[in-house]
C-alpha cells in the first residue's frame, strides 16, 4: 500500500509542474514576458525599435529615419575650387578684347555715314562716339566708334568694302584672361575674409578699441571687393563688346590744295586777282612817281635859267 501511495503523490506532482510550465509556450502570461521592452511605455519621443507597431502614437524606423534627416541641419554644399566656375565672356573659350581702326575713301560723305549707321544696326551694335569735319579748304571727313558683339566682328570687317574703297584695316586683339582669373581669385579670398571679419563683430568679446578696429578692417575690405568686382564688370563688358573705328574721308583734289574746288576756275580767278592788284599798285605808286616828277621838272627848270645866265 505504501508503495501504490508514493507513486500516486509523484504523478500529481508532475501534472502540477506541466500545469504550470505550459502558460509559458503559448505566450499568454509569465514573468519573461513583463521583462520584455514592449510591456513597459517609454518616456519622451517613441524610438527606433521600441513600441508596437500600429499602435496609437507608435512610428516605424524608416519614419523615424526620415524625420530625423529632415530635422537635422543640412551641410553646406562643398564649393570647390571657386575659379571652377568662372565665366570667360561670350566671345569664345578665352577672354581676349579687339579693337580694329579702318580708313575707308568714299565719293560722297554723306551716304556714307548712312551706310555706317546701317552697318551698326545690322550686326546688333550701335556708334559709341562720332565726329565730322569739313570746313573751308579742308578735306571733309568723318569718324565714327562702333561698339559690336565680339561674334559680330569679323562680320562687321567684312562688310567695310560695302561703304566705300578700303585704305587700310588694323586688328588688335588683347588677352585678359590671366587679369581675369587673378581678379577672381582676390575677390574670392577677400570674401572669405569677410565672412571671418564678420564672425569676429557677432561675437565679439574684446574691448571697444578692438571691436573699431575689427569693422576698419572690415570696411577695407568691402571697398577691396567692390573694387575687384568692377573691375571684373569691366573686363567682361569690354570681351563681350568690341571696338571698331571707322574714319571715312572724301577723295583729295586733282590739282591745287583747296578739296571740292574746280583747278580751271580757281585759276582764272586767282588771274583776275593778280590783275586787279597790279593796277591797284600801279595807282599806288603815282603818290610816288608824281612828287619826284614835279621834282624833276622844278630842277631841270632852274638848270635852263641858269644857263642862260
């Protein structure tokens, strides 16, 4: 009896102990699972990895990933080589500045000068200055300054024959892209300069006698870059347009020095001219002629009386 007893008390014992291990398998309660990280709420903003997803105010990784790169500070963009991004002017791959100067014969001033100022309009230039001169005994001619679209040039030269006869053309073409990229790289130190000068002004923690000084300095350099900024202005204006000057003139006279004038009609006139002045010295040296012949006749009077004596 003692033996069916003992093995009765030890079967119940192992159905009490598979009673309690089988809440564990399926899930539904247990101290693991008050351990785990979902059961206990956390405190602040919901993390990666912590909550149930789905649930009330409960975000995913990828969410949490996107709204933090949306709220961080984005870096400033890496510059480079400032020169990099250089503009050498509309002209071509380098930046050169052509002046040209043209002596053009024309029959007549005046279609001439109609014709430059069509030439201007044509390749999309325009006369900068202008000047004529054709006074009295002097060859009438005209100048004119025309500012072209460096494209345009060559196509402007081209077209001088369409005026008149062509004396003489002359081309100069300047190099300014080594001023250019040295200009550029002053400005751009100068600015970073500035940028320093005006870190210093925000926090500034030094005396009054120092805090003047700091805004000199910064005042010198503001006009140090104003000052390299035209220049570059002008550099780029002067690639981008060129000059051409063209200075037409009427053909000289075939013989005397008097341009316009007929040489036979001059002549005559200059013949009556001559004419006219000789009989106006010829009356002019009667107040000469008539004192000594009165002279002259009183003496050889006085000689015949005297003879006679």
């Amino acid at each position: 009896m003692k033996s069916v007893t003992l093995f009765l008390i030890a079967a119940l014992t192992l159905s009490a102990c598979g009673g309690e291990q089988s809440p564990k398998a399926d899930g539904s309660s247990g101290v693991s699972d008050m351990a785990t990280p979902t059961a206990a709420p956390l405190r602040g903003a919901p993390q990666a990895g912590f909550g149930v997803v789905g649930g009330p105010g409960s975000q995913s990784t990828a969410e949490l990933s996107a709204s933090r790169r949306d709220a961080a500070p984005e870096a400033p963009p890496s510059t480079g080589d400032p020169l990099q991004n250089i503009t050498v002017g509309t002209g071509g791959p380098a930046m050169v500045i052509r002046t040209g100067q043209a002596f053009i014969e024309v029959e007549k001033l005046d279609p001439a000068v109609l014709k430059i100022r069509q030439l201007a309009a044509q390749v999309g230039g325009y006369i900068a200055n202008s000047s004529m001169s054709g006074g009295r005994d002097q060859i009438r001619q005209a100048t004119f300054e025309l500012k072209i679209p460096a494209p345009k040039y060559d196509e402007a030269v081209g077209s001088l024959s369409t005026i008149g006869k062509v004396e003489t053309v002359s081309s100069n073409a300047q190099d300014v892209g080594e001023e250019f990229v040295d200009v550029t790289a002053r400005v751009n130190n100068a600015r970073r300069l500035e940028e320093r000068l005006i870190s210093l002004l925000a926090n500034r923690t030094g005396k009054l006698d120092e805090v003047l000084r700091v805004e000199r300095e910064l005042a010198r350099v503001r006009e140090e870059i104003e000052r390299y900024e035209g220049r570059l202005r002008y550099l780029t204006t002067r690639v981008a347009t060129s000059t051409l000057t063209i200075t037409v003139h009427e053909p000289a006279p075939i013989l005397g020095n008097n341009p316009g004038e007929n040489p036979i009609t001059a002549a005559l006139r200059r013949a009556w001219r001559n004419f006219i002045a000789l009989l106006a010295g010829t009356i002019a040296s009667l107040g000469v002629l008539i004192p000594l012949a009165l002279v002259g006749v009183g003496v050889w009077y006085g000689y015949r009386r005297w003879k006679r004596r």
